[in-house]
C-alpha cells in the first residue's frame, strides 16, 4: 500500500483535480501492448503470458472489451477517497475514477492498483480465471454478482490467453 501512496503523490499534483470524462477507446491488440509495456515500466521484467492474459480479460471485462475506456482508466479504477491527489473524473453521480494522459500511464496504475490484491493476480498467473474472480471480489474490486462475473471472465480468459501468446510470439 505505501507504493501505491507513494506513486500518487509522486506522479500526480498535490490536490485533487476534476476533469471532464472523456471517451478513450483501445482494441484489443493495442491493449495487450499496453499491459505488457507498463507492467515492464513498473516491475522491470516480462509479465507470464497468463498473466497477461489475466489483465487483458479482465479490462475487457471491466470496460467492454476496450470500447468503453474513460480517461486511459483501465479497469475503471475508481472510489477514490476524498482528496486523493491527481485528476479525476466523476461518473454514475459522485463517484470518482482516476484519469491518465495516456494508456501507459493507465496500465501502471492498473498494475500498482491490482497489486492490492496481489492473490488475484498470483490466481491470473496460475492460469486460474475463476479464482482470480473470487479473489478480486474479496478484495471489494467489484460489486456484480460472483456468478455472473466469474462465468464472464473466465470465457474471456481463453481469448486473453490467445492474444498473449500471439503478442509473444510477434514480440
């Protein structure tokens, strides 16, 4: 948690800043770059493919396949405390989500953030999709039905897996 602290006083002002929700789509190639480049940008090393494949479904999950990304947000991170240093935008009423100038600096905060709970990504990892549901739902990342979310993530996991090991291949 103190990385995660420290990244957001280190790399956003000092106060709070809204700003306005802007559309900022990716296709699904595009997004495995991304997640792997920041993932290398915060951790100094390749991520396993399955965790590659991990985030991708898991984004994809979160902001329809990639169509439905605000701000370079991946993976709606959001409920920001009041006075969280950095710009944000608000979405469904007071809500308030992070907002990045770029997709690269959306992945690393993917990365930081998801570090919080580091089981979902140990069960991504292990090729585990349904775990890493219930592992993100303990962690109070999402509020859905376990289900359902568990049920939607783990068919795009197949698809995640195939984008990661193609993007290896060509890497």
């Amino acid at each position: 948690m103190n990385l995660i602290i420290s990244f957001s006083i280190l790399a956003f002002p000092a106060k709070e800043c809204k700003v306005e929700r802007k559309l900022t789509p990716i296709d699904s190639d595009d997004l495995v770059k991304i997640l792997n480049e920041s993932y290398v940008n915060v951790y100094g090393n390749l991520p396993h493919e399955n965790l590659l494949a991990g985030a991708w479904s898991h984004i994809a999950l979160e902001n329809q396949h990639g169509r439905k990304i605000w701000n370079h947000n991946l993976g709606n991170i959001g409920n920001l405390p009041a006075g969280t240093p950095g710009p944000y935008y608000s979405h469904f009423g007071k809500a308030k989500y992070r907002s990045h100038k770029n997709f690269v600096t959306g992945g690393e905060e993917y990365w930081r953030f998801m570090s919080r709970c580091s089981i979902a990504l140990k069960n991504f990892r292990s090729g585990n999709p349904k775990e890493a549901s219930l592992s993100l739902k303990r962690c109070n990342y999402y509020r859905s039905n376990q289900e359902d979310y568990s049920i939607a993530l783990s068919n795009l996991y197949a698809k995640g897996l195939r984008k990661s090991k193609e993007f290896k291949r060509r890497e």
